[in-house]
C-alpha cells in the first residue's frame, strides 16, 4: 500500500481541476485524474506539471456521465496505489440557456453532469473509504447563495450539490467520512472565460470591479482550499459548503 494519501479529481485537464493536481503534488498527495475524453484542453499539460511538482499521477479518461467511468477512476486509484483517502467532483459545464430555450435534453445534460456526476462518484467511492477519509464536491456561489439570468440549471445543479453533501455527511459522517462543498466565486477559468456559455474575459473583468477584493480568483487559490477541506487539517469540518469568492456574495 502506498504511503502517501491518495486523491481522485474528476475534471482535471484545465482550470480549478489542474490547479488542485498539481497543489496535491506539492502536498505528497499521489493522485488519479479523470478527463473528459472530448476536452479540447490535452490531458498531458496536467500530468507534466503534477510530475514537475514531484507527484504521482494516473490521468484516465471518465465523463462523469457514466457508472462505469466513475467506477473506473476509484478502481484505479485503489488498484494502482492500494488506498484511496479523498474524492473531489470537480467536473462541471456551465450552457447558457434562457428557460424558453431549455429543451429536457438541455436540462439532463447540465444535472448529468453538475450533480448526477457528483453522486456517481462519490458512489463509487464510499465503499472503499475508511475513517478519516473525505470527499469533496466543487458547487459553485451560483447555487443557493446567488442568482444568474439564463443559468437556472446551473443554480439548480449546484444548489443540489449543497444538499446532497449535507445529506451524505449526515450519512457518513458515523464511519469518520467527512462530506463538503466548495463555493467558487470568478474564477478565470476555460469555463468562465467562455464568453458563449459564461461571463468571458470582458464581462470577467467588469464584474471583478464588484468584488470587496477587486479582482478574479486563480484556479491554484481554490485549490488550495480544496487541499486544505480535504486534508487532515481539516479533521472536524463536515456538511459545509465554504465560500471562496473575494467576498462578492456579502455585497
Ligand atoms: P474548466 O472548464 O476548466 O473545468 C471543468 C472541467 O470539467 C473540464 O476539464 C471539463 O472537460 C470537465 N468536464 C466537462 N464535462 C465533463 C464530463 N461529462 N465528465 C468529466 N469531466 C467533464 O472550468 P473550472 O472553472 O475549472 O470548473 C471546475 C468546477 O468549478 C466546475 O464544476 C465549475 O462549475 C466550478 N466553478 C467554476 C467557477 C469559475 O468561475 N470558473 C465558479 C464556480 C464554480
């Protein structure tokens, strides 16, 4: 068995999902990262810089949309490392879609993936986890804190991420597995920065005019939170959702 934790991220060839592979290299986490296999962003970036840092890592291909990707990540890291000690469902799309526009299959697709995607991993998880072990889901302050014109699914998704990780810390929380969400706020981000589907550079920047810290997070500073809620440190911390937004949610 290995000796260092074990971490699998889902969505880990660009923005938060890269970031945090690379903090848990830094932090002596070995990790196994999914990708989805459309992404136009190449999985290699993440893997060269994880070993820059000095870590160990699997990159696989998994959409969250599917069972049996899920299924493959965990098998990967318990197969490959011996132990798995922490999940972070980072994967997400964001499609802007005015409600008159919002065709069921708009709809299945975004809760497939922004909250189904999270319970598929974690479900296959659990049964490998131990006491001490945590997971952890990246909502987003568009869910349940804030509200944005044509991303009802979206808020809705991500509002349904806060309630599945306080059910599941609930659940969990006997067998020591502790539960959380992560609340990001402007992040610059392939997703943010897409103008078609989200804010985009322009609209990034005007909006950062409106943040208490006058300015967009870094992927790498919503990962270093994400290491933290899911590290030892982080012992007694179960069924949050922690806000990471430069404060533009108390404005
Ligand atoms: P990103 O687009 O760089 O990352 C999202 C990742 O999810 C991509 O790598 C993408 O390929 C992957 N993905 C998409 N569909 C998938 C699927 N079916 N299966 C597996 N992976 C899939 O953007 P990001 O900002 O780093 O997003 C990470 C998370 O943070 C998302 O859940 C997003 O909603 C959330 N978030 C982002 C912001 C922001 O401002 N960027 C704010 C709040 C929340």
């Amino acid at each position: 068995m290995a000796q260092n934790p074990v971490a699998v991220i889902t969505g880990g060839a660009s923005g938060i999902g890269q970031a945090l592979a690379v903090e848990y290299a830094r932090a002596g986490v070995d990790t196994v990262v999914g990708y989805f296999p459309g992404d136009p962003h190449d999985p290699h970036h993440t893997e060269e810089q994880v070993r820059a840092a000095g870590g160990s890592v699997r990159m696989l291909p998994a959409d969250v949309r599917s069972s049996a990707d899920c299924e493959a990540l965990v098998t990967a890291a318990v197969g490959h490392y011996g132990r798995l000690d922490c999940v972070v469902a980072n994967a997400g799309i964001l499609r802007r879609t005015a409600l008159a526009d919002m065709s069921d299959e708009r709809w299945d697709e975004l809760l497939s993936v922004d909250l189904g995607g999270v319970m598929r991993v974690f479900r296959s998880a659990v049964p490998h986890l131990s006491a001490g072990s945590s997971l952890l889901a990246v909502s987003s302050i568009t869910g349940g804190v804030f509200g944005a014109s044509e991303r009802s699914h979206y808020a809705a998704a991500k509002a349904g991420v806060v309630g599945l990780v306080r059910g599941l810390a609930v659940e969990l929380g006997p067998r020591g597995i502790r539960v959380n969400a992560l609340l990001p706020g402007l992040v610059e981000t392939p997703q943010s920065l897409d103008a078609t589907n989200s804010a985009g550079a322009e609209t990034l920047a005007r909006l950062a005019e409106g943040v208490p810290l006058r300015r967009t997070a870094q992927p790498e500073e919503i990962a270093r939170v994400a290491r933290f809620l899911t590290s030892p440190d982080a012992s007694y911390i179960t069924g949050t959702d922690i806000r990471v937004d430069g404060g533009i949610t108390v404005v």
